[in-house]
C-alpha cells in the first residue's frame, strides 16, 4: 500500500472511532513518508488528533514534539529509518523495514523545503493543534475486546461488527499458489461468510502458531488441500487486529 492508501485507510477508521486500527495505518504511512517533510509532518498531525481523541494528554505532546524535530529531520535528510512515530517509541529509534514497505519509500520522490518554510509550517500545524486540543473533547477508545487471543477470536468469529472493528481495513489477501496480492475493501468483507460460520460448513480444523505480539490462526481441512487459509493477527495497544488473510488452498 501506498503512502496515500495508508493515510486514506486511516482517514477511514477515525471517522468510524477506530482509533487503533487507525493507529497500525499511519505507523506504515510514517515509515513510508517520513524522508519527505510534508508526508512527515502530515502523519505526526493525524496521530496527534488520534491521540486527542484517545485523551492521552503524554501522547498529544510527543507528537507535538514530533512534529517540530520530524519536520526538520525531514528537511536535512536525517531521519531514523523504519521508525513508526507513535509516541510509545523513541523518535530516534530505528527499526527494520519489510520490504513491501522499502518498495514503497524507494518509489517515493525526493525533495527539500527551506528551512523558513519548513518553521512556518511547523508553527502552523501546532498552533492548530492546540486549538483542536481545546475544541475537541476526548472520545471513549474504541471496544478493545478480551485480551487472551482464544476469547478474542471466538468474539471475532462470531460477531461481525466487532471483527470489522478488529481488522486493518483495506484487508490484505495473499494468494500463494498465484502469487498475487489483493486488497478487500469493508464492504466486500461484510458480506462474507463469518469465519465461524465457514469453519462450520466446510467441516474445517484450525491451529495455532504464536509469536510475541502476533498469532497465526492456520484454517484447514485434515483430509484434502482444498481449503487452507492463514489469518494473521497482531497486537496494538493491547487489542488484537487481523491484519492478513493467506490463501494456500490447492
């Protein structure tokens, strides 16, 4: 996904109060953008006004913070590299980057803004801040469900409005045999099968692999190659999200 999907998407779950799906959206924008000031600044801007709405006092100002040294950093060219810009990680931390995400910063323009221009923008971009800061009150943070993955996931099979809440919208699908990736938007998935109901109907077995901070949920039937899927999910937060969807079926 692009810079420009990753902030549409996360445009997306703050106008519906999803506000830590919306989070995992501008993490992959920062890491994208974060070499060129304005996709910088602009992904700092929409974490600061999810943090408002979280009420997260600490947050908002370590994203003012990040706003002003994001901005210059961007301007010099000096930036720590897969850094994900939330307010729960240090601004000078660097973290490996997946290749889809590299793919996607090596596509991206360069360009340099003067130093004046990058301060004006700055100021402006804080002083609306605070400004929003006084004018909007903080929301209720979105349904986090139950924080042991088993309860969780039988809540998310189950329960459509809360498994829509609980994926990173558009869903990333993966085809292994075709080797080809596609994007499933909201709607298309809610007029899909809930998982509980396919499992049900195809007669399928499931499994589990964890890994700190994420578990893939392995849907198959025992007997054939007809029918293997893997649901990937992780942590944000402390609340579960399925962020993609494998298709291995033969």
């Amino acid at each position: 996904m692009s810079f420009a999907t990753e902030i549409a998407a996360a445009r997306g779950h703050m106008a519906a109060g999803e506000l830590d799906a919306a989070m995992l959206h501008l993490e992959r924008a920062h890491v994208i953008g974060q070499l060129l000031v304005w996709p910088h600044v602009l992904s700092h801007w929409l974490m600061l006004k999810v943090e408002l709405r979280r009420g997260r006092s600490l947050a908002v100002l370590g994203q003012l913070v990040r706003i002003v040294l994001g901005a210059l950093g961007s301007a010099v060219g000096v930036v720590p590299t897969g850094n994900t810009g939330g307010s729960d990680i240090s601004m000078f931390e660097r973290l490996p980057v997946t290749p889809e995400l590299q793919q996607q910063i090596e596509a991206r323009p360069r360009g340099r803004y003067t130093l004046p221009l990058v301060l004006a923008l700055v100021a402006l971009l804080v002083l609306a801040g605070t400004l929003a800061g006084c004018a909007v009150p903080p929301a209720q943070q979105a349904d986090c469900g139950p924080r042991q993955f088993d309860a969780f996931l039988a809540r998310f099979m189950t329960d459509r409005q809360f498994a829509l809440a609980h994926t990173v919208l558009p869903l990333e699908t993966l085809d292994a045999v075709a080797q080809t990736k596609s994007m499933v938007t909201r709607e298309e998935l809610a007029k899909a099968p809930l998982l509980a109901d396919y499992i049900r109907t195809h007669q399928l077995s499931t499994s589990q692999v964890a890994t700190p901070g994420a578990l893939q949920l392995h849907v198959f039937r025992p007997d054939a190659d007809s029918h293997v899927y893997y649901y990937r999910f992780r942590q944000q937060n402390g609340c579960w999200y399925l962020w993609q969807v494998e298709d291995s079926s033969l």
